[in-house]
C-alpha cells in the first residue's frame, strides 16, 4: 500500500497530541480479501488534563 503526503504529517501530529501509533497500516482479513486501514491508534486518556 503507498503512502500519500498526508501519512507523515498526520502521523507526527496525532503522536504530538497523545496518541500511540498500534498498526501503520492496519491489515484487516475478510475471507480471501485483505483490507487496509491507514492508521490504527490510540489515546493515552491518562496523560489528558480533564
């Protein structure tokens, strides 16, 4: 899968505001085809002020 002039800045900015890169890509299987998620991700909530 390419990667188009978004990935990079997106990616960095999602990292900056808390958030954990899990998958770059994220490759789903659904029966003999294989699906691709541009990024899989998740926030720290306990580094978040409330």
């Amino acid at each position: 899968m390419a990667k188009d002039i978004f990935h990079d800045p997106v990616k960095l900015a999602l990292q900056k505001d808390g958030w954990i890169i899990t998958h770059d890509p994220y490759r789903l299987r659904y029966g003999v085809a294989d699906i691709y998620i541009y990024l899989a991700a998740e926030e720290a909530i306990a580094n978040k002020p409330l």
